[in-house]
C-alpha cells in the first residue's frame, strides 16, 4: 500500500509574532503536528507542511491533488485565507480528501462551510485541566487512547457547540470548571471525511502530548481516502435504462461527472 | 386532542424498606414523578401509577393498551420483572408506545432488550454536583431547560455508558469528580420512541427539582405516538404489483400483519 | 397555542413564462403548495406567500422575524437570489425557523449553504412513476401516509444525491426506471429543523396531489420551532464558575449572544 | 499486520435437502461465501467455515476467542441455534468481533437480539431484478462496486424493515416490482461493528457474483477489530479521582471490568 500523503496546514501567524508561543512551538505548531503524525505513522505516512504566508497558503492545486489528508491550525487569521483556496479544498474534500480540523479552527472557513451552521461555543483560556473521554470505544481514532486521557492544563471549549450532530461521536471532554464539549466528532461530507478534534491552543504544549499525537495519527489513518480516484459529484441526466447497456460504471468513474 | 395516556411504573422496592428513602419520597418514587408530569402538563395528561408488587406488576395487557407513555424506574430488584411483562411492554414500544428509562433503569430488562447492547456504566454516589448541559438547543425535550441545569447532590454515573449511539444527543453532564455522561438520549425502536434521561437516585430527592421535572415532562410529550393505533410489524409476502388495486393500504392497517 | 405562521416561498418564474406550467399550476406553485398546507392544517397555521420578484423576493427581515416555518421552491433562477436574502433566512433557520425545502430546490443556494455539500442529483423528465416508502414509521412526519404513496407520474431524481447523512431518514423512492431516491429526510441545524421532500416538478400536477399535501402539512408541524425567541447561537468567553451565580440563564437567554 | 481471521457460519439446511441448492451451491453457502471473501482479501484473511450441524454449531469457545469476523448465514432453522451459542456470539461482538449478517439472517436471534426490534419485511420469491444503489461513495465497504450493482434474479425484500435507524446506510435496492429496501447498513454495538446485507438467497446463484463477494470481503476488512484485545464493557464502581494516580488505564484494559 503506498503512503498516506498529509499535508498539514497551519495559520502560523501566532508563531510570528508571540514570543511565549515561539517557545512553545519553535518548529511552529505544523511543525509539533507533523511530528506527532510522523512519529505514529511512520513510513505509513509522507507528511509535509505549509503555511498562510507561502503562496496560495502553500495549498496550489497540485499540492491539493497529491494530499489524501489535510490537517488544518488556524486561529488568528481566519479571514485571511484566499475565498479561492477554501473552494479549492471544499472540492477536493467532497471528492474524497480526508479533513482533520484543530481546535480553533472551528472558526475556519473551510469548516464553516462544510458544517453550514455558525461552529460557536464557549471558551476560556485560565489553565482547566481537560478529561478527554472515550464514547466510541472499537472506533479507529480512540485505538490505544487511554480513557481518560489527561491533558493538564489547555484552554476550555464549552458547549454549545453549534455543529450538526456528528456522524459518530468518538470523544468527550469535561474542564475544571465543568463544562463539557464534544471533543472528538466525525462527519462524512461528499465523498471525503472529516474529524474535528478539539484539543490544542498556541498558549499550552499540547501538541507535544504523546497521546494526544496519537490521536491525529489515528483521525490521519480513518480519514484517508478508499479511492484512488478524487470524484466531485455532479448533477448528471440519466436516459431510461442507462445502467443497462452491459457496461456498468464503477462509482469513481469520471464519465458519471458529465452533467 | 384526547390527552396523553401516561402510566408511571417504579420497582416500589426501596420505598418499602429503607427508612431514607421514604423520607425523601413519601409518595414513592413513582409519586413524586407522576406530580412532575401533572405539575407541568395538566390536563394535556391522564397520568396513573403501577408497581412492581401489583399484580402482574400492575402492566396488564389492558393497561399497556391503554398507554400512550410508560415511564420506568427500577434499582434494586430489575430480575423480579417477569419476562412476559417486559415482552409486552417491548411489543407496545414496537408498535408506537413511548417509553421513558430513568436513572438505574439503564440496567432494566425491557431497556437492555431494546438496545441490544449491556447498557454498563460508571458510578459513584458520593455526592458530585451535576451539571446537565445541553447540546440540541431547539429540540422539544431541551425547550426551557436552563443551560446548564444544576442537580446540586446526585449519584454519579460515568462513561462508558454502553448504549447504541443515540439517534438524537440531547444533554450532556459533568460531574464535580470529572466524569461525563450521555444524559439525554433518544432512539426509536419500531413505531415507539425511547427517551432516557439520567438523573435521580432513591437517595436524593432530585425528583422533586423543578427542572427535573420538567426535562420528563417535554420527554413524555415528545414520546407520545402520532398514530392512534398500535402496529407490530410484521412479515409479508407480496405478489407483484400488490400496491396496484387501486386501494392503497394505510401505513397502519392491520391487514399489513398477516404473514 | 397561536397559529403557526408559515410563509411559502417560489421563485415564480415559470408560471409567468410557461404556459403548460400556468394551466397546471394557475395560482402558483406557491398557491398549490399553500392551499395544501392550510387544507390539512386549518387554523392551525397562518399562511403567506412570496416570490422572487417581490421587493427582497417578499422576505423581509419583518417577514423573516415573523415566519415560523418557511417553505421553499425553486428552479430556474437560484443564481437571482439575492446574498443578502439568502444570509437572512439562514441566519433564521439557526436560530430556530423551520424551513421545508421541495424538489428543484435542492440546488437552492440556501439548502447548498446548510448542507455544505454539492446537493447534486441524477435526473429524468420522462413521466417517471413514483412510489415513496415509509422507512421511518411512526415519525410525525409519516403520519397517515399510504404505504406505498403512488405519484403517477413525476420527474425521477436518483442517486447519489449528494448530501449529508440525514439526521433522521424517513421516506425512499423508487422510479419506473429503477432509480431510488431518499425522498423525505431531515437535518437540524442550529436550534432550526429542516426537511427535504422531493416531489413535485413544474410540469406535472404533484402538489394537488392530497398525500403529497398532507407531506408537507405534516412537514410544517414537525418543523415548528418550541421556543418562542429566535436565537442565534454566538461565541462566548465564560469566566470559571460563571453559572454558580444562582442565576441561571435559560438555554434562550438573549445574554448568552454577548461574545 | 496479523491476517483477519474470518469464520463464515452456515445453517446449512438447505443444502442438505433441497436439489436446487445443492446444485447451485455444491460447496454449501459457506463454501461460496467463503470462496468469495479470499478471493478478495487473499492473505490478508484466514478463512475458516462452520456449520449448524457441527457441535456447539461449530462455534465453541475457543474458535469465537479465535475470530475476528463472523458471517452468518441462516434461513430454516434460525430456532435451532442455541441460546448458548447466541449468548457467546453475542458477548463476542460487543467486546470488538465483527459480525456481519446476510440476507435471510435477518431473521437470526444473533441480529434480534442485536437490533431490539422484530426485524420484519415484505418479501417474494419471482425473480425480481434488483439494483443496488450506493449512497454513501466514500465508505469502505462500497470501495470498487459499480453504481449500480445489478443482481439478474433475486428475491425481493422491501420495506419495512424493521430495524434501528443504521448508524451509516451504504446501499439501498429497488426490485423490478417496485420496491425498496435499505440494502447495506452498518450499526455499532459495544465494541463490535455490525454490517447487514441484503443479497443472496439459497434459490439464486447470488453468491457467486463477483461483485457481491466483493461487498462482502469489504464488509469483512470493515467490521475487522482495531484492538487486540476483545473486552466487554462491564459496571463499575470508581471512587473520587480514581483516574488521577499517574497511571492511567488505556480503554482496553482488563481491570476496567471488574465491578
């Protein structure tokens, strides 16, 4: 089987400009992510990064084509990531590109566009320890994750959080404080996959927790495509009879794209 | 609109031998929960009580026929409940009738026998504070619950709990230990809708809490069938073209259950 | 109960442009669709209209404010409608507004925009029979629809159709043809409902039809908001301990929109 | 990575006295299903068949400890397994085994009791032509299967089925007289995936179609368990911050059984 191709994106702006956040992650956060993913995967995986201020975000269509998953930081910068490339993942997620989504990324474009409500909650940045908890254990991504998984200090995400209900509801988190959050959540959306996972701010190491790292490593290896072929659907006009000609069209077949 | 036909079942067992309990609830369990639905639904319900000790544990058949809601609270003695009941009962949410599992009814049989799974759970009762938040604003059963509800002393129960994933995910609650629960959860099982909520233990008075209360009331309203009459499906065999004679069978006409 | 305030909205471009689709439909589609509404519901519901060509397509934010279910059509112009409206009855929709979505309308920018899916389909206009099985018995929805119900003759839409997982499935067509189709599906979004039902073309006399009628009158009372507010869900930064206050906010709280 | 280890169960009833199963399956259900899976899976599967007639059915102790996906086939003579045999094969799919259930299975106590519900449908025997129709492209149990799959000659199943709504429905089927039937679904129970399809009576050569077995080698890779070890959730009782002694219990550990 070839390598899962991975592109993990990052807004990479905190790193730029706060000084706690460059000691905190002087490879940048794309940097502690990729590590985490390579560190699990291994050769399973090839794994490069890109980053807001590279051209097109580092996220061309040819870099598209060739990633079977993208992961996605972003926080401060929201709005400065091109229209043009938002659509450009859009389609490569429908067509079957698997999506891993961080944190505050919640308040991306990308993910605003595929859940199609206003992704809010509640937050508070004061060191809660966070309980991740288990509820889908025999789902791929909680594989070997401990129950609770400890993160001792991170900032709280409390619910609501305004999302469709998930396909599949893998974790729960509960802060110091008592909130709760639906941590962990996959949705199908065309084709391709999506998970959110909710831990993880600039301002605490989170991306150097092993288990936490394990986690992106499992969402990485479910949420990679099953096809070889990337297929957008389209509306098509369908004669009478039209499977029946002995030729039968594969569900990848781009011929199915004619509308 | 004829009123909702609500029966209130308790396994009576605790009330009858620990002093504490029958000081928190004189009226049973089942009293306090019948007052509950009638404080906040009127005369939109007829509401009755039954208990394990009545005859037949005071679920006839002509009971169950006539009920549009079964609410069901046990503990201490879920192996006393004969199988033939709990056949019916499972019979009656097939073909339509609510059901609301409360608390340590997780562990019923009529329960385990509708989700197909060990229904096993965390617990402790120690005292946590609860906190119920919920994360479907909108849905019927969440309408004026305030967010979160606070149960200020209750058992604990914790996660796994090993249910199907629900249909729908209502609440969510915290514990002062850390711990997080599915709450509020709903699934339909044939015709019937099952709601199960998860506060209340025999040793504190939660079911006398306004809000309480009121989560059972929207859940007996939201149980409550759309069909007035009851339909088991069942097997049938179908010449071609059956739906052709020009007289189409209602959804729920009986003649759909001859096999 | 005060009525339920529906306004039913279609783009209205065909009746002024053709002439097979003004003899089938001489009051609108929207006329058909609002007859069939009010002939199931009666003084159950308030009923308004509103087109395309009407100043803000007749969806005002006073309209908007007003409307507890709005119901949608169109086809041949979705690129007309306007951002601005579009923005409106979305924001509305998360807030708790119901919004039945019919046929063509599934390329409506405001159901693309809720989905966040392509929303494509196969099609054929070629007097397709259609039958559409309940697969969600029991379901408010359903209620009193025949088992199969028989459309003579309609435009066939068939899979994939390119949408999310439905919340809940509730009817699956089959065509002449061949073809299947998840007719009748749901989502929730935000605190608002939203229901799909796939009948009904310009040029066939679906919605006089009285089951396809009783559909959507049964669509418009699931789809009902309970809350009385509107409430747009909003990001919120929660201070430790903020709900110990011994004031709870109700899960409505216009103060719980302070970001 | 370790082979799955796959055990195809059969009733074998048929084959034993009926002429016309015999000849289109000399080598048994099992046999073809058997045949099927490793023409697909190769050495990535170790496949083993068992039958009714063998003792303890063929499914002792030791050879479900030994499983990793069991398919199950049965018809005649679903009242001649053993209630012993279910409860093991039971305990098996909730502590991580796969199981997946064919056709007439649907019937089995294994799925009952899986499901909660009775399971029914409409059903004939003539020769219906079915189309299988994918609706979820993207998952892996539809990978390389035509759109739609054609089966010449089968019995017709259609709606209702009586089931839980599936946690992801795959395929859904018309027949030649009309009806429809959700074909491919998949339901999670404990730890075990559950996938139930469709096709393949005893009277119909649907087994040796390739792309059938195709379905079913990627239904077999699906439902195949992550972790090592098989654990059935169980009750516990878990004193105040038992989580925080620095060693926490990854969610397949032992001891998290003992109540």
């Amino acid at each position: 089987m070839s390598p899962i191709r991975v592109t993990v994106w990052n807004e990479g702006v905190h790193e730029t400009r706060d000084a706690s956040v460059q000691k905190l992650y002087p490879e940048g956060i794309h940097g502690a992510v990729a590590a985490g993913i390579k560190e699990n995967l291994g050769d399973d995986v090839e794994v490069r990064t890109a980053t807001l201020a590279d051209p097109e975000h580092g996220l061309t269509q040819e870099v598209i084509d060739s990633t079977d998953v993208l992961t996605w930081w972003g926080h401060a910068a929201h709005g400065e990531v091109s229209d043009e490339v938002v659509e450009r993942v859009h389609k490569a997620v429908l067509g079957g590109m698997g999506l891993i989504v961080m944190h505050s990324a919640h308040f991306s474009k990308i993910f605003i566009k595929l859940m199609g409500t206003t992704c809010t909650l509640d937050w508070r940045s004061e060191h809660d320890r966070e309980l991740i908890w288990t509820v889908a254990p025999g789902h791929p991504i909680a594989q070997g994750i401990p129950h609770p998984l400890i993160i001792p200090e991170d900032e709280m995400y409390g619910e609501l959080f305004d999302v469709p209900q998930p396909d599949e509801l893998i974790f729960i988190s509960s802060f110091s404080g008592g909130e709760v959050f639906r941590s962990g959540a996959t949705w199908r959306r065309g084709r391709g996959r999506v998970f959110y996972f909710r831990p993880g701010d600039q301002e605490y190491p989170t991306y150097h927790q092993k288990e936490i790292r394990q986690v992106l490593a499992n969402g990485v290896r479910w949420a990679a495509p099953t096809d070889a072929e990337r297929v957008l659907p389209t509306v098509s006009r369908r004669p009478t009879g039209w499977y029946e000609t002995g030729e039968q069209l594969s569900s990848t077949d781009p011929r199915l794209a004619q509308s």
